[in-house]
C-alpha cells in the first residue's frame, strides 16, 4: 500500500532530498539492497560535483514505471528511475519515457563482472595464492568462451517462450552445474522442454524463423554474454562456484558481500550512459 502524504509533509520530504542528493534516483529491488546501489552510484559519480547520498528502491520494475509515469509533470526536482533491462531486452525493449532509464544489460549486477573484479574477489577469499596464480586458475576468458554459447542459447529460447506464451521463468545457474562446469546436457534439455511449451503456440517453422533472427542480432560473443544473461542470478553464481574450487571452500558467501567486492574492483565503464543521464543537468 502506497502511502500518501498532505503538502506539508511532502515538502518536508522534498527538502530533505535536496539537502541529500542534486539527483533524486529510484531503483529496483528492496530495501536490503540499497547500500549496494548506493556505493555503485558514489563511485560512478566519483571526481564530479554530484552528490547521491540516498537511493530510493521502489521494489519491481512495474512500481518503478509507476512511479515514473506519475512524476512525469511534477517538475519538482531532477529524479532518474532505473529499471533492468530484463529479458524483455532481447525482444521487446521497455518503453521509454521521460525520467526512465532502461539499463541495457538484463540487470544492475551484470556491470560488476569484470574479469579484473572476479580475479580480485578470487584473490581475497583465497589469502594463499598469489594474484598471478589465482588468475591462471579462474582462467576468466576461457570460462567466459566456455559457457557463452549454450547460455546465450538458453536464454534467447526464454524470450521466444515469453514473447509466445506471456510466462516465462528464469530457473538459476545451480541446476545446470556440476561442481563448476556448465552441464551441457541439462541445458539441451531444458532448451528442448522450452521449445514444445512454444510448439503448443506456433509452428516449427515459425519457432525456428524466431530463433534465426534472435541469434543475428545476439550473437554468441562475450559482449552479448554479459548484456542478456542475469548477472544475479547466473553469471556471478558461476564465477562464485569457481572460486570455491579453486579455494576449497564449502561455506556460503553472501551475496549482498559478493557484489560489494565485485563493485570494489570493477571499472563501471559499461554504465557510461547511465553516468551521462545523471551528469546532463550538471552539464555547461
């Protein structure tokens, strides 16, 4: 349930964000992932005279859209609500609208996987192994190579099934895994259950014009690898499984943790866009 303010107390509220932020900025997720949000946007803004203190989770995409459209003509303050980019990413872009920002990777924790952050990350559990060593075990590119095209496939069959039948699920990386080896066979098979929930929609023929056109425009290469497939919920729970490997390590990292020290050692380069929509005002 929303709750609603009189004038007074939304000026009040107004007030205290303008002492706080010269940008007011309204994201995804909960409240448990709002000092994450708000270390990434302090150092993207690093070096410049913007200040972010505060970050506004809002919960889905669907409230921050909400939000968005309702704020639209309110000419209050400068405010950027963000959204993920999501599946939809690969077939159907969210609508763009004033004071919306749609990331072009499927979501925010894509922009922490660096090879350089996973190294480091890898690096710190570890304590023993030099950082040289460490990077010749996690073997980034090769894992990267590795897993890119089954993966890339996955999820490209994911949009079809939610672009056909309006559902789609996500599943998570840990049931395609052995140990940390991406299981091929479970993938092929998974993609196979996809396709004859779409066959029960359309033709083969059709299916298969959608999949061709699907993979010219996301082909398989480590761009697209770190654009469309979920950071959270795939490609750092890979990398974290082999950083258990390689360490021995049977405990369970949390991932609020993992994420910090993945933003510590990231560069943020591929959030350039977002960094430009919240300097704009600032701008001579």
């Amino acid at each position: 349930m929303m709750l609603q303010y009189n004038s007074d107390q939304k000026r009040l509220i107004s007030k205290f964000k303008e002492y706080r932020n010269d940008i007011d900025i309204y994201t995804e997720d909960e409240q448990k992932d709002k000092e994450f949000y708000s270390r990434l946007f302090r150092k993207l803004i690093e070096g410049t005279d913007v200040t972010i203190n505060d970050i506004f989770p809002l919960g889905c995409s669907k409230n921050v859209v909400k939000h968005c459209k309702a704020d639209i003509n309110s000419g209050e303050r400068k405010k950027l609500y963000i959204v993920d980019g999501d599946i939809y990413l690969l077939y159907k872009p969210k609508r763009i609208i004033p004071n919306l920002f749609i990331l072009d990777s499927y979501c925010i924790e894509n922009y922490v996987i660096e090879k350089q952050s996973i190294e480091n990350l890898a690096y710190e559990l570890n304590g023993t192994m030099s950082l040289e060593d460490i990077q010749s075990a996690i073997k980034f590119d090769v894992r990267l190579r590795e897993i890119m095209s089954p993966l890339i496939k996955l999820f490209i069959n994911i949009s079809i099934e939610s672009e056909i039948t309006d559902y789609h699920h996500i599943y998570h990386i840990k049931q395609f895994l052995s140990k940390d080896q991406l299981d091929n066979k479970k993938i092929e098979t998974q993609i196979e259950i996809i396709k004859n929930k779409v066959l029960a929609h359309i033709d083969n023929d059709h299916y298969e014009n959608l999949l061709q056109e699907r993979l010219k425009i996301w082909e398989i290469n480590e761009i697209n690898l770190l654009k469309i497939i979920s950071g959270k919920d795939y490609l750092i729970p890979f990398f974290i499984e082999v950083i258990k490997n390689i360490n021995n390590l049977n405990l369970s990292i949390p991932k609020e943790s993992i994420k910090f020290q993945l933003l510590k050692y990231c560069s943020l380069e591929r959030l350039a866009d977002l960094k430009n929509a919240i300097m704009t005002p600032y701008s001579a």
